[in-house]
C-alpha cells in the first residue's frame, strides 16, 4: 500500500524503517528534520557516499525502530535515475531484514534544483518497482514490504498524492509486463497468452478481439502463419482498444509476442535458448501499456495489436527459401526462420495500418541480437525516418531512465533485402548491420504512415538483479511508452 504523508509528521510516526536520502556534500533536507541524528551521522566514514547506506536501530528523537540513511553522492551528479536506484536500494534492504512497512523523507528543497514532481516520481517508481518478486512458482526468502509511505512538505500532501496515484498506475503496469514475461512458455503459448491479455485488459473496459488461426487463415496472415507452421499451438492476434471517445487522435502500438523462440528449422545454439520465453516481451509491454492508459484515462484514442505465435521446429515448420504472401500482398523469401519477429511484425503493422488509419505506429520488439551488440543490454535503439518523433522518445526515455538511442535507416542498405524470386527477403546473408536491415525490412510495411521501430532485445530482461529490478523481465517500455504518449498528446 503506497500513501503520503506530512513531513512535520515524521518525529511522531511509528514505522520499522524510516529512510533518508542523504547527498555527501550538501544539506539536501530543511534543517528543522532530525538536525541532530543528520549531524551524528555526517560524522561516520563514507555518510552520503553514492551506495553508502547507515542504518541506527532505535535512535532517540524519532518513533521509528530503525532510520537508514541512504548515500546518494555528490549533488552536483544527483538526477532522478540515481533517486530511483537508491530508493529501490533501500527496499531490497528493507526486504533483506523482513521489514514490512517503510517511510521516506523525500528531499523538496531548491538545493537540488530538480522539480518536485521529478524526484517524488523517481523515489516511488523506485520504491515500488524495487519492491516486486515474481512469487508464482516459489515463495521468496523475505517477504516484500506490505506498506510504502513518502513524506513531503505539509503544503505539497494533496498534490503528491494526486501525482503518486498515478506513478502507482504506471508502475503496476510496468510490474505486470514483467510478469507476463518471467511466466514460463509452456504456460503462456499463443492461446494461454490470448486469453490472459484479454482477461486483463476487459477488467479496465478496454474493447478486445482475438483472430484465432481460421481467422488469420482467412484474412490472409501468410507471415504470421508461416512462423507458426511448426507449432502445435496454432497463432493468435489480440487486438486492443482504448477509446475515449471525443478525440481527435489515433496511435498503434504494436508488440512483438514470440512466446518461444527455438529459431524454428534456424535452430538456435545451447546458450541461446534458455531465456527464449522473454520474445513477447514486446507484446507484454503494449499490453500493460494500454492496460495503463485506460487506468489512467489517457486522452488519445490507442490500438494495440499483438501477434502471438511458437516458432518451433517439425515436420510442417516453414524451410529456409520458402516463399509466402503477407497481409499487405507483398511475397516475401524467408532466408531464415529465426528471423521470425519481422515477419509477424510485418503482418501485424499492415493490418493495424489498413484497418484503423492511426497517425501513428510503433512497434516494440526484441527484434535482433545485432543491437545489442550496437547498444549492450541497457540501452534500446529507435528506428524512423520520423526524427521528430523518435526524439520524443529518446526525450522520453531519458526521462525514465528506459533508455534509446536513435539509430540510422540508410536507404542504400534496403538494397540488402532484395529477393530474386520474391518482394523482399527477410534476412540479408551478411554478418553486419542486422539491426538496420531489420527495421528496414519493417518499414516496407508502414506505407505513409508516420512509424517507428524500437528493437528492446537489450533491456527486456536481465540476467542480474539491478537496484530495482530482479532477474527476468524488466517491464521495459510501459513507462517510456506511458511518457511517450502523454508528450504526443500534448503535442496535438
């Protein structure tokens, strides 16, 4: 449970663990808070050092049986990622010790010359995101924290209760993105998937249809059905809707949902396999984020289109040098089966294109290993020959902290795909520049319409817990999307 409260409070409160971030060279707290516990602590080796946390048991002045105070380094260097990472710190601490409920001392002072409203948002996505333990199949060593409360200046209470609903909202989406993602493949094929995104999202009224593969068979999805050959679970396209009615705007998003990716007759390498029920990751963060934007009521009318398939190997799998027929009409030579999301991709964005003419279409997928090698696993890349759009994005992921970089789409590289019995093959035979010709591949499908790619084959999953995230699915994308479609709105 997250709730505000009054700083003038925080002597009188009684809680297990009250935290304090601290800066290493700066008063970053009016003096009147704990002058003297501060001032004690300030006199310990390593006080305010970014990772330095102090923790007193049961120190006078307070009703708090324990106070951490929380190293957040220079001042100077202090932005709200190193806010969200030292709050998400404090909790896994928190959680290491079986605390159960925490307070926070958020630091509104013109000292940090940061708004308000950008350090309470970090120090909650922080806290909460930090908070999340996948629980499903085994029960955690420490159970996560049952009450999270932030204290901020008696005149600012009701405003950062207003804004703390609704980092609440984004950071349940992000968390439930995250899951969709550690859920193990044999429990989410196409059909299981479906149905548990459809299961979610009319829960927050969003309109629903599902294709199942009559449907797709009989609208002619050749490249989606084709990556499905080989699978006994036969392929699914959810379809999501936001409507508020009254706008005057429409965006697609369109997610990537590979529920396991084997490579198919590509078989991929040991190594290679083992995390492969994280190749919806995409699908799972356009899901949560309409699943989000309906929560908060978001003033855009929103489609979400999700393409669900198995690429596996088998007798009636699709062979390297087969030749299908897209949605769009195009025919396309597959060079390659592990080469799979574009081709569901393309499919997908035809489709949402055709039928609901958005003015905007993203996709999100964890499309080529090529960017990671580009980018390392931190960091996604952006797509479009839309620069002003790509760089809301790029403004918008530095503002959350998910990351992305906006990369090249040379024309001369389509020359890449060029097939000699087909439109378009899927896959150049050349070693480099993958991500590129990728996206390019993509963009034969967007016609007109203003588009971009973001290949997230980076930081959709970790195999490293970080300060707010444990190992497994990040939830990447809901925010930075969230964000995304707030500024296009506003924009309008």
């Amino acid at each position: 449970m997250l709730t505000i409260v009054s700083s003038s409070e925080i002597e009188k409160k009684r809680v297990e663990m009250l935290v304090i971030p601290v800066c290493e060279d700066a008063d970053i707290h009016p003096p009147a808070l704990m002058p003297a516990l501060l001032h004690q602590a300030r006199d310990l080796k390593g006080f305010g050092a970014d990772n330095e946390d102090i923790v007193f048991y049961a120190p006078s002045g307070v009703l708090a049986a324990q106070v951490m105070i929380v190293g957040l380094g220079k001042k100077d260097k202090l932005d709200g990622e190193m806010l969200r990472r030292a709050c998400g710190r404090a909790i896994k601490k928190c959680i290491q010790k079986e605390i159960s409920e925490a307070l926070f001392v958020v630091p509104f002072t013109e000292v940090l010359h940061m708004e308000p409203d950008v350090i309470l948002e970090a120090m909650v996505e922080g806290a909460l995101l930090g908070n999340y333990q996948f629980d499903r199949f085994k029960k955690p060593k420490h159970p996560s924290l049952l009450k999270i409360a932030f204290a901020v200046p008696k005149g600012s209470v009701q405003h950062a209760r207003r804004l703390s609903q609704k980092i609440n909202i984004i950071c349940d989406g992000t968390l439930l993105a995250r899951e969709w993602v550690i859920i193990p493949s044999n429990l989410k094929r196409p059909e299981q998937f479906a149905r548990s995104l459809v299961q979610a999202a009319e829960k927050e009224n969003l309109k629903t249809e599902v294709l199942d593969h009559t449907a797709l068979k009989k609208k002619n999805f050749g490249a989606l059905l084709a990556v499905a050959a080989g699978s006994d679970a036969n392929a699914r396209m959810v379809i999501l809707e936001h409507d508020p009615g009254n706008t005057a705007q429409t965006l697609a998003l369109v997610g990537k949902g590979v529920t396991f990716d084997s490579g198919g007759i590509n078989l991929k390498p040991q190594g290679s396999l083992e995390d492969m029920k994280m190749d919806m990751a995409g699908a799972a963060a356009v899901a949560a984020t309409m699943i989000t934007a309906a929560r908060l009521k978001l003033p855009v009318r929103l489609i979400g289109v999700l393409p669900l398939v198995e690429n596996m190997p088998s007798g009636s799998a699709t062979r390297p040098g087969d030749i299908v027929k897209s949605f769009s009409g195009k025919t396309i030579e597959i060079n390659n089966t592990d080469a799979e999301g574009r081709l569901i991709l393309a499919d997908a964005l035809s489709y949402v294109i055709q039928t609901y003419k958005p003015d905007a279409v993203v996709d999100l997928a964890t499309l080529t290993g090529a960017c990671v090698v580009a980018l390392g696993e931190r960091i996604a890349g952006v797509f479009s020959p839309d620069d002003e759009m790509s760089e809301t994005l790029v403004a918008s992921g530095r503002k959350t902290f998910e990351r992305c970089w906006k990369m090249p789409l040379p024309e001369d590289y389509r020359d890449l795909l060029k097939s000699e019995f087909a439109d378009i093959c899927n896959i150049t035979g050349l070693k480099w520049g993958g991500a590129i010709t990728a996206a390019l591949f993509l963009s034969e499908f967007t016609e007109n319409t203003r588009w971009m790619h973001v290949d997230i084959a980076g930081p959709a999953y970790v195999k490293k817990e970080t300060a707010y995230c444990g190992v497994g699915g990040t939830g990447f994308g809901v925010r930075l999307l969230c964000d995304w479609i707030e500024q296009m709105v506003k924009t309008e």
